[in-house]
C-alpha cells in the first residue's frame, strides 16, 4: 500500500512492515543510514541503480516529516 507520494509504501510481510522504496526491499530507514555513513545520492544511486534521486529525497521528506 502507498502511503506517501506514491513512493513509500507500507506491506505488512516486507522488511517487517517498515516503510519501503516503491515495493522494493530497500527501506526508508536503509536510505537514512547509508547518507549518515557519508553515502551521496550519486554512490546510492551507483550502487542500487533501481532507485532514482526522487526516490531518495522523498524518503528523506518523509523521515523528516515523521519526527
């Protein structure tokens, strides 16, 4: 199920329920902890091509905006 911008959605059997990317496996909190290791957009991007920069900024919107 979306739950934000049709980006992050909420499947209670994936990564324990925690917000994900699109479907994918790759959680808003795995986005989070790969920029605060010092990760650019670009090296997540390098690294996992099946996200896009709009993908990552809105998981940072929607951190930002759980707090």
């Amino acid at each position: 199920m979306y739950i934000y911008k049709n980006i992050i959605t909420l499947e209670p059997g994936k990564r324990s329920g925690k917000p994900c990317i699109r479907g994918l496996r790759i959680a808003v909190e795995d986005i989070l902890l790969w920029m605060a290791s010092g990760m650019t957009v670009e090296d997540i991007i390098t690294d996992f091509p099946e996200l896009t920069r709009e993908d990552i900024l809105t998981a940072l919107e929607f951190a930002a905006r759980r707090q």
